[in-house]
C-alpha cells in the first residue's frame, strides 16, 4: 500500500549534478511532496530542505521493490526533523530513490509552510548534459493507450519530452498531429539509465517531415524518451497545438517481429556434404514494403554480407539459416556510422518466419563491433542486425556481417602407429599378416566422412 495518501509526486530532472525546487505544503491539502531519481552508479548526493513558516519532516527511502512507487515495502534510509533546515548526506549505490518532504509543523501565524529543496549530486563529471535544457517541459507514460493534447510556444515550451518503460518487448506506434505550424519527432533510448534524456542517449527513430507524422518501432525492455519539438509556428499564429498517442501493443498472437523497414536474407540450408536444401512455406510474404529478399549460400563454412541500414527506410535487416546437424556458430558484426542492435533467434514453432514466439537466443546492443558464439542444434534461426542510432553527419550506417559455422565435434585422425598396434597380428589374430604391416592398404580400408558446411 502506498505510504501516504495525500502526497504530491515529482521526479527529478538533474542539471548538471544539481536539483533546486520550491515547495509548498497546505495542512489537510497538500502535507506529503514525493521528489523520485534514479541512480545508474554509486554516487555521493547531499539533500538540504529549507522550511519558511514551520517545521518539516525530511525522509528518505529506496525503491526496495523496484515498483516505482513509494510504499510500505521501501526501506527508509534516514531521516531528519530537528527544525530548521534539514540536511542528509548520503552515499548511495544504482537503483531508484525517494525524498519525502511532509509537514511537521505550521506556525501558528500562517496556513502554509514554503520550503526550498537541494539536491547535490557530488560526482558531477559522471552527469551528462540535458540534450534539451531550455522551455523543456516532462511528462510520463503510464498506459499502453496514451493520449495528450500539447501546447508549444515560441521562446516559451518549445520542447516536450515523454518518457515511458518496457519491461518487455513490445510494439510501439507513435503518431502526432501539429496544428499551427510544424514539428519535429524523435525517440530516443535511455542507454546510461538515468531516466532523463542527455547527450549519452541514442537516437533510434526520427519524423521531420510536415503535417501529421508516425513512428512504429518493435522495441526491446528499456526506458524510451519521445521528443515533440517546436520547428515553425504559422505566421497567423503565436501557438502550437498537437495531438500525441502512443499506443505500446499487447498482442498474445504471434507476430512479425520487425514489419515495417525490413529486409529478409534467406542463407539456405545446409547438410552434411555441403549442400543446400530450400525450406519452403505456404505463409504469405512477411515484409511487402522496403524489402529485399536473397538465398544466400554458405561457402567453406563463412558467410559474409556488406550492407546498409536508413532510417525510416530499411532498419531491420533478418538472415535466415538452417543447420541439419549441431554446429558451433560465431556470429559477428562491424558497423560504421552508428549503432546496431545484433539478436539470435530460433525458430521455435518452425514457420520459417521470425515472429513473437520464437525464442531469443542471444542479444548484444554495445557502440563498436559485436559477436556472441553458440552452440545450436539441428533447425532453422534468424540473425536479426536492427538500426539502433546513426551518427548525427550521416544518413545511413554501413555494416558488414560475418557467420562462421564449424562442427560441433573436432574428428580425431587415427596415426599410422595406432593403427599399426591396434590391427596387428598380436591384437587381432582374425587379421592376416599382410593386411597388419601394410599400413597404406589399411588407410584405404577405412573411411572418414568429411562434413562440409
């Protein structure tokens, strides 16, 4: 249950390590201010709470529980109400925290009691700057289905950021509709875990073109950040009014995993004399739009692939296999201009299709080159290289993908003095004296199945 029932809940946005706010607290109205942060590593913070007109009471509690939401499960960490200003210094690990401010006394002369709140982060050279630090206004996503009318204002709120969590992954649909003028939309991932949108977070998807405009991203677990921001206002106008729905799907049937800006590779199957076998289908074309198909065949047990990856175009990028044996498989890219996000996938209701209920295997998503290697049985898989950010210079990331496949096994070859003792007369007497001593006669008997993938 929640700790207070009245309270007044804000999350904290840090510039640059610091955090100022003016509160206020009405006896019976407003007695309980909730002030939320996140931590993504272990940092010295100092709060300070200066109360005009009565006394408060300043606690702090950890988010034991992971919920996000200030509870009777949430261990309180210290606490401070010996009137005047009130000051906790605190050494704290990664997770997420809560500072609450209630009242603890009113003088006797006011109805309302005026506080000022510091919080210092100690460690500033870790904080990376707000990429929007001007007429920013934040709001959070709390339902699958949201929508909000938004107002932009010339030199006033000309940015408006939305930040919303996965805890799975989920198709996301975003559309806005500007009203009076233009917008630009952005979605960002929040890849140091801060939960406020800095120049160390990824671009992922962008919409500048005019009019209404769309986003639909399938995105992994994580917090995302959509910027709605103000490029030009009609000359009759002073305003900017736009609509905003984001819609994160929540379908049990299976889908296509990446529908929309993607390309499909087919690399064939493979037996163990080298050779390929199709596997066919009787399901319609997954990827209509933006696609391109290709039956790739390994060779000498390689394959590679040079290729590119545009936003809103082609962002998603699916090869296809099929091992007919257990194989070892190392699976690499190299991107230039950008960020790519690299997955395994099986196969696992064998469609031949990469949908929502095939099992991820293995995913990297770092700055830089990316591998993993597995070891796989006998079936088909997908390796999925998605779009994850592009440089801000360019237009496009460029990659090249490398699988290696080799036995799962290493095949022993017998010596010439193996099997000299092993079939001479001694050991089996079955054998003749000839067939024992000549050991080129031998070697013609006995036969090794080269695998060639």
């Amino acid at each position: 249950m929640f700790k207070f029932e009245e309270e007044l809940n804000d999350e904290i946005i840090f510039f640059q390590g610091s955090y100022r706010r003016e509160g206020l607290l009405v006896p019976g109205v407003f007695e309980h201010n909730i002030y939320t942060f996140g931590l993504n590593d272990r940092q010295d913070v100092d709060i300070s709470v200066t109360p005009n007109g009565g006394r408060i009471n300043l606690e702090f509690y950890r988010d034991s529980n992971n919920n996000r939401i200030l509870d009777t499960e949430d261990e309180l960490i210290e606490r401070s109400s010996q009137g005047g200003t009130e000051v906790l210094d605190l050494q704290l690990s990664e997770g997420i925290y809560f500072v609450h401010v209630g009242i603890g006394e009113v003088t006797s002369s006011r109805n309302e009691l005026v506080y000022e709140l510091e919080i210092d982060n100690l460690n500033n050279d870790n904080f990376a700057p707000d990429l929007f630090k001007e007429n920013t206004n934040n709001y959070v996503i709390e339902s699958s289905q949201y929508n909000r009318e938004g107002l932009l204002i010339p030199g006033l709120f000309e940015q408006e950021i939305y930040r919303f969590e996965l805890t799975s992954r989920e198709d996301v649909r975003i559309n806005v509709s500007p009203n009076g003028g233009n917008v630009e939309l952005n979605l960002y991932r929040d890849d140091n875990s801060n939960f406020r949108l800095d120049t160390e977070d990824n671009l992922i998807g962008r919409n500048h073109k005019n009019g209404s405009k769309g986003l639909n991203k399938t995105l992994a677990k994580g917090t995302f950040f959509v910027h709605v921001g103000l490029r030009e206002v009609n000359r009759n106008r002073d305003d900017l009014v736009y609509d905003i729905d984001v819609n994160i799907g929540d379908n049990n049937e299976p889908v296509t995993l990446f529908p929309n800006n993607s390309t499909n590779f087919f690399l064939g199957g493979v037996s163990v004399s080298g050779s390929s076998s199709s596997s066919s289908s009787s399901s319609d074309p997954l990827f209509t739009e933006n696609t391109r198909t290709f039956n790739v065949l390994f060779r000498d047990g390689e394959y590679t692939n040079t290729n590119i990856l545009i936003p809103n175009e082609s962002e998603h990028d699916i090869y296809t296999f099929q091992l007919e044996e257990e194989r070892n498989i190392d699976i690499s890219v190299s991107p230039s201009n950008g960020t790519l996000e690299l997955e395994l996938y099986e196969d696992t209701n064998n469609n031949g299709i990469l949908d929502r209920s095939d099992e991820l295997l293995d995913r990297s998503n770092t700055s830089g080159d990316q591998s993993f290697n597995r070891r796989l049985q006998e079936g088909t898989y997908f390796v999925h290289v998605g779009l994850s950010g592009v440089n801000n210079d360019v237009e496009q990331v460029d990659y090249q993908l490398t699988i290696n496949s080799n036995p799962s096994l290493e095949m022993s070859t017998l010596s010439e003095d193996t099997i000299t003792s092993s079939f001479s007369n001694d050991n089996n007497p079955l054998l003749n004296q000839e067939l024992g001593q000549d050991i080129s006669t031998l070697n013609s008997l006995v036969g090794f199945n080269q695998i060639n993938f």
